[in-house]
C-alpha cells in the first residue's frame, strides 16, 4: 500500500515538476486544502486557473501554469515548511516575510486558509504551510 503521507508535498511537487517540464497544466487529487490553496494560486497571479474535474472518486483539481514571453515559470520557488513530522506554528506577532514581501507565506489558520499578509491584517497566527516566490 503506497499512501501520501504529505499531500501538501506532493500538491507543490507536482506544480513544480510540471512548471520545469513546460507543460500547460497539471491534474492533483482533490481536497479542499488544495483547492484554498490553488484559489491563492490564482489570486496572486502564480498559476492562471484551476477547475475541478469529477472522476468517480474524489475528483482532480486541473491547474493551469503561467509562463513569461521567454517560457520561465510565473514560480520561482516552492517550499514547503510545515511537515507532517515537524509542525511549524506561528503568532500573529511572528508572521514571515518571504523575500521581504515579494513572495507568500501560505497559512491554515482557524480562520481558513490565508496568506500572510491577510493573516497580518486580521491578526491571527496559525500553521505555515509553504513559502512561494
């Protein structure tokens, strides 16, 4: 039995993966962390869509790739952060900056899944769970 220990890992994994083979889209497994996390893909211009694809099971999520006249990648960098082994929690008072706020700090918090700088505005700390610039 071959199950995903770190779905969040293999979400990233594959965008990246797809990004450096040039590839117009990517299909991951479904969930609705990945689907928060695509629509702030989306909304701070990193990925150009996404739509949800029902296969019978628990559906795919298609993300569109971004690329620049000259075919780089609209990501840089994807880190993950917090693992399923080492948890990493921060307060409001603590919120990274990624790149000196170039890039996003992505976050589950008790209120939803966020960026940093959202999180920032509102006040409220949670679980970082990946860096992208």
């Amino acid at each position: 039995m071959s199950g995903i220990t770190d779905p969040v890992a293999d979400y990233l994994a594959r965008i990246r993966n797809a990004q450096s083979a040039g590839h117009r889209f990517t299909d991951v497994p479904a969930s609705r962390l990945k689907r928060a996390i695509s629509q702030i893909l989306v909304d701070k211009g990193y990925v150009g869509r996404f739509i949800n694809i029902a296969d019978g099971k628990q559906g795919l999520l298609r993300i569109y790739l971004k690329y620049d006249r000259k075919g780089r990648g609209a990501i840089v960098e994807m880190r993950r952060i917090s693992t399923p082994g080492l948890r990493h929690f921060v307060r409001a008072t603590h919120l990274p900056r990624v790149k000196s706020g170039l890039g996003i700090a992505i976050l589950s918090t008790s209120r939803g899944v966020m960026t940093d700088k959202e999180a920032r505005k509102i006040n409220v700390g949670g679980e970082v769970l990946a860096h992208v610039f």
